[in-house]
C-alpha cells in the first residue's frame, strides 16, 4: 500500500438507509452595493456639485443594478441601497441620453422620493422621511449587539467568482474567506462599524471599505487583478531552492512559537453525483502549540455543532469521513513540514521558480514543484507562495500526482463494501497563512477535496463520490493559551460528524460561518438539528 506522508484523512463506506432532510430556503432583508473603483471621485465635492455632473445612460433596458453600475464607473461613486426600497433585480426601461447624476439615478429607480446622500465615496439611496428603530441597551444585552454584511467578491474583468479570499476587519482578528460562489458573511460587533474591512486575494488588489456604509447590507465587489508586467519577473527570477531554504529558516521570525488559541468555523462535507448527502458545521477552539511542534500537540474544544442529511434510495451505500479536522490540523505545513518544504539535496521533487504575484500589496513569489519522472509511487506536484521580503509561507496548494493518483486508492479508504469497486481520481488540498498584528502569520484557512469513482461490481456505470473539509480561522487570543482539560478534548481522527451536540440557533446568528453555497444553502433548514442515522445491525 502506498503511505502519503502526512496525510491521516480516510473513510468508512457501509450500507444503510439515511433518514430524510426537509427543505427549506429563508431570504433575509439586504442591502446592496454597486461597488467600482473609486479612486476618482473628488470626496471635497459637494452634495450638490457631485449630483449636478452629468453621466450618460447608454443602454434602454436592464436590471436596476446593471443600470447604477453604468452611471457609478462614469461618476467615480459608489451606490449603497436597502432591498426592500430599491428592487435590485428587477428590469426597467429608461431613455438613453446624458442627465444629470440625480436625474438619472430617478430615471433608473423609478423613485423621485429617494433621499441622497453623499458620504465619502459613496451615494446612500434611502426614503426621505423613513424612521430608523433604535434599539438600546434595555431591550437588547450589550453583548448581543451586532450586525452583519454579506456579499460576494468577483473578478472585475472576467465577473467569475474569487474564491477562498480573506475578508479581514483591520486592526482586529476577526475575518473569514469567501465560498466556492465568492460569497461571505461577517458578524461584527456593533462597537466595531467605525472600523474597515479589507478583501484580499493573491494576484488582486485589495479593497478597503468602511463597516458602517455595509450595516446589515450586501456588497457585490469587484476585484481588480494585479498583473506582475514580465520584466519586472524576468529581473526579479529566483533560484527555487533557495527561496525554499530561505522561507525554511525564517520560521523561527514568522510563525508563533508560543501557544495560540484559534477559534474557527469547521466544516465537511460528503457529495454523491454532485448532490450534497452529508453537511456537518462546527465551531471550535483549537489549543494551538508553537511552530517547532507537531500536530499531534495540538488540541481541540467542541463549542457548538450542527448537521444534516439528506436521504438517498434505501439499501445503498452511506459514506462517512473520519480525520476530517486531523487533516486540517496536520495540513498546517509549516508544523508538519512536508518533504516537498524541507529542502533537501535529495529531494525527490523538481522546483521551478513560475513568477511573481502580489497579495495585499505584498510581492510573492510562486515556486511550482513535482514528484521527479523516476518515482514510481505517487507523490505531490504544487505551488508554494513565498513573500519576497520577509521570506514567509503565504499559501501551498498541492495535489496527488495525477497520473499516478490511482496508486493511492488504499490510502484513503478504512473499510468499503465487497460488492463496490473504487478509484481515487484526485485528492487535492490549499493551505493558507495571515499577517496578524503581532507580526506572526497564522493559519487561515484550510481546504481539502477527496473525489472516488465508486462503481458496484456487475454494474456498467460508475458515480461520483466528493469528500471535503475545510477550517478558517476567526479569532485570534495570543493571551488567553492555556491547555484544555483532558474531559472536554474533542478526538480529531473519530468520524466526526456523529459527535453529539445539541443545536442551539441564537448562537450561530452571530459567528463568522463560511457562507454556504448555492447548492448547499438550498438543503439547509431553518430550524437545522442534530439528525440521527439509524445503524444497520
């Protein structure tokens, strides 16, 4: 059998019956956010300056959104509106021609009774004469007091979802990453709206916008690509191995060696033929031991937990995950050193030094490796993102040979029914690393993805199974770091989403989740519990 280093992740197939989901989508009020680059717009202009400049409609017909947006690149002006005052998706008609900005924004939302109002580089649309609630401390306990933005980032000139990018609030530990749709969700104290919140990719620009302007809102953001111009790589190429020893020494100055408590939005997940079966969420709290210690130090607090599943044909196969957060503990490579990070005379991967990128405005350089052409056992093939000044591991995303991806089939499979064949067609992974305010990187976010083909014996057709789990961090405490006690220790290599835990709704309103996707949002019920699986004798 093959033996991947470093990688304890494997799964338990048996035959059972799963229990039905309900369905249930809920739609919650929002605000939206027309947002373009704003680097032109003069904020010493006044109110009725900037709404007296004239902009041109050059389109009849579209959706009340494509239409702002058309007048907020010419005017340099960002547009903030509540959905339930402006239809955001819905198509209007209105003359082409040039107007005046007020004039047009009337034009386009049909409404001559919206206020407007300047703030910065932003336009807030709003009634005229609309009487805002105040909530106070009598009603509601000051811990209790926050809001929340959401939204979804994407690429400014393609208009594809950016995925797996940080939304951090400045000057604190809170942030989180975006979805597989680009989409994310913050919860932030109420204290805290005087504050910004950054969105950063690796090869984007990042963008900055003040908290109080996204209030319980939607912001649909466009971020720019930033293109490294080739001679500035030609100038700058590296040799790979020594970038690699480079990032290698300087451990011990960019990563903890002291112990960290994480808190951190866990989850996985188990599809079969593109149809989600199994979604388990987490939050936890992860003992975090400095650099120069491996994984198996590490600990783990289960604070809250929540699943569903959703039934399939009766007397079929039910997968489930084990290690699911062992592997993200273990995918912390700065700790568990991969043999593709050390450097190593003999080594048995190839490096090539790719280019250069740059991430919250920090050159990285993109060292690409891979298993070299005499190893018959398969190995990894990847790319390490190296910061140019202070040598750090920014980010690895790596993947199983793929040519030889079917030799380690055994690896990650536990135990699986006679009667069902199955292929390992790729095992991929990411793993990223955040500057935090003590000049020490810590682990992000963390990403796993585990496809089979799983065919049953006498059968002419094979279908698909999709394993994933991935781990962002939320928080940050450098100060409060003491071990767990050994009774509340979550065991990280059990399956563990059978780990019993109650629901408790009002706690998940107000922590930072890894938005759900399209297709997982529309299996998610309301009133989300614990469902039990009743085991075949």
């Amino acid at each position: 059998m093959v033996r991947l280093k470093n990688i304890p992740f494997c799964l338990l197939f048996f035959a059972c019956m799963i229990i039905q989901a309900d369905r249930h989508e809920a739609f919650g009020r929002t605000w939206y956010v027309n947002v373009r680059d704003a680097s032109s717009a003069n904020v010493q202009d006044n109110d009725h300056e900037v709404f007296d400049k004239r902009v041109r409609i050059s389109k009849n017909k579209g959706t009340i959104y494509e239409l702002l947006k058309i007048i907020s690149k010419q005017s340099g002006y960002l547009f903030i509106y509540d959905s339930q005052i402006i239809e955001n998706d819905k198509t209007v008609k209105v003359p082409k021609g040039t107007f005046s900005l007020r004039d047009a924004i009337y034009l386009i939302t049909g409404n001559r009774q919206l206020q407007l109002d300047l703030t910065g580089n932003y336009i807030l649309l709003r009634l005229s004469k609309i009487q805002i609630p105040v909530v106070t401390n009598d009603s509601i306990p000051a811990q209790d007091l926050h809001f929340t933005i959401r939204g979804a980032l994407s690429d400014l000139q393609t208009g594809e979802a950016v995925i797996y990018a940080s939304a951090h609030i400045l000057n604190t530990s809170i942030g989180t990453v975006t979805n597989q749709d680009g989409g994310f969700q913050l919860s932030i104290p109420d204290s805290l709206q005087h504050l910004t919140v950054r969105f950063s990719h690796i090869g984007y620009e990042s963008r900055e916008i003040e908290l109080s302007l996204l209030k319980d809102g939607f912001v649909d953001l466009g971020l720019n690509p930033q293109v490294i111009p080739l001679q500035e790589v030609v100038i700058s190429a590296v040799n790979p191995l020594q970038a690699l020893q480079e990032m290698f020494d300087n451990r011990v100055v960019n990563y903890a060696s002291e112990p960290t408590c994480l808190t951190s939005f866990y989850r996985e997940g188990i599809d079969h033929n593109d149809r989600n079966i199994d979604l388990t969420e987490a939050v936890l709290q992860i003992y975090k031991t400095g650099y120069q210690k491996k994984a198996n130090s590490d600990q783990v607090k289960l604070i809250k937990k929540r699943r569903i599943v959703s039934r399939i044909e009766p007397d079929t196969i039910f997968p489930k995950m084990r290690s699911g957060i062992q592997s993200c503990l273990v995918l912390d490579v700065i700790k568990e050193l991969p043999d593709f990070i050390v450097p190593n005379p003999e080594t048995p991967y190839l490096y090539v030094y790719k280019g250069k990128n740059i991430i919250d405005e920090r050159p990285v350089h993109i060292i690409g490796f891979q298993q070299k052409d005499y190893i018959p056992e398969p190995l990894y093939c990847g790319e390490l993102y190296i910061e140019e000044g202070n040598k750090a591991l920014v980010e690895v995303r790596f993947e199983i040979n793929t040519k030889l991806v079917n030799k380690a089939t055994n690896s990650f499979i536990d135990k699986k029914p006679f009667a069902y064949t199955m292929n390992l067609q790729e095992a991929r992974y990411k793993v990223s690393y955040k500057l935090s305010g003590n000049g020490y990187y810590y682990t992000n976010h963390v990403r796993g993805d585990v496809s089979f083909t799983i065919r049953r014996k006498n059968r002419l057709f094979s279908s698909t199974l999709h394993f994933w789990f991935e781990m962002a961090t939320c928080d940050i405490d450098t100060e409060n770091t003491k071990p767990f006690p050994p009774d509340v220790r979550l065991s990280t290599t059990r399956i563990f989403a059978e780990t019993k835990s109650g629901y408790d709704k009002n706690f998940w309103e107000h922590f930072n989740i890894i938005l759900p996707e399209e297709n997982l949002r529309n299996i998610l019920i309301h009133n989300l519990h614990e469902v039990l699986i009743a085991e075949p004798k």
